[in-house]
C-alpha cells in the first residue's frame, strides 16, 4: 500500500508568498528610486549621528582638582572586566594616608567590549565611559590606551574632574 501526499495549505500559500514579498521589495526599491522619503544614511564625514546620554565610548580616568588621577589601584575594575582588557600595576604613595596608586593603568580596547563594567565597579568614580567613540589608528599598539591616553588626551582639555566631591571624601577620610 502507497501513501501519496497530496499537497496541504502550506503548499498552496507559497507562491502567493513569494510574490507579495517580491511586490514589498519593488516598491522600496522605486521609493528609494524616486525619493519619495529620505534616505535614512548620513554623509559621515560632513554630518555626524549624536548619541544619546547614556552612551558608552570611550574610556575616560577622572582627576582630582589639583590634575592627580583620582584611582586608588583597588583592582575592581579589572577583576570585574570580562574581557580581561585592564591591566593596572599598583605601588606605595608617598603620603601615609593614601595606600597606594596606579603607575600604570592600561586598556587594550580592541580587546574591549564596551560594557560598562569597570565604570559600575568603581567605587571612587575614577573611571568613566565617555561620548567619544572615533578612535582612529594604523597598529594594534595604538589602541592600548595608558595613562596619559586614558586621563590627559588633548581633547579632554586638562582632564574631566569626578563627580565625587573631594572635600567632602577629606573629611570623611577616604
């Protein structure tokens, strides 16, 4: 005994299918043809898409007032990183009421995922995700960012002080 399969309902829609996607894809195609509705595409280097607020570039250390880098070298950020693009080389400050400090603090951000990890672990506000996000560069060793890359570049005009207040941390002795 032989079983024949007829053709159901899925087989009958098929063409109707086809063709009403074909017809969708010939309208935009004479849309776009005949502008109706702008082109939703940006000339890059003469008009520039602004992000949001709460958009996560690149990375920014933060300075106290008087231009010291505000990190205390806790190692959160990097323990907390999960591509295991932060490495920080801490050593003993000279003043007795601060532990220690970073003499290198390095991001690779090809490496990087941009999650805003390290920013959340934080817990002096020393690093940041800031609005930049054009980071151009011609080798691998241009994108690990050091020190002065990451707190002194020339467009953050001198440094972006935190938010954290630094009287009121002195007198609560942090």
């Amino acid at each position: 005994m032989s079983f024949v399969k007829r053709p159901g309902a899925v087989a009958s829609w098929y063409l109707p299918g086809i063709l009403s996607g074909l017809g969708l894809t010939i309208k935009g195609m004479f849309q776009n043809l005949l502008g109706i509705k702008p082109m939703p595409t940006l000339n890059y280097p003469e008009e520039r898409y602004e992000y949001g607020p709460r958009f996560k570039g690149n990375h920014i250390l933060t300075v106290r007032k008087d231009g010291s880098i505000r990190c205390t070298a806790c190692m959160l950020c990097a323990t907390n990183c999960p591509a295991d693009c932060i490495t920080i080389t801490a050593a003993e400050h000279e003043d007795p009421k601060v532990e220690k400090y970073p003499i290198s603090y390095n991001i690779d951000v090809l490496r990087c995922v941009f999650c805003g990890f390290c920013e959340e672990a934080c817990p002096v506000d020393a690093i940041r995700m800031g609005p930049e996000w054009m980071t151009p560069g011609m080798a691998d060793s241009q994108f690990d960012y050091d020190i002065t890359q990451l707190a002194y570049r020339a467009n953050l005009k001198g440094g972006v002080s935190s938010r954290v207040d630094d009287e009121e941390r002195d007198r609560a002795g942090i």
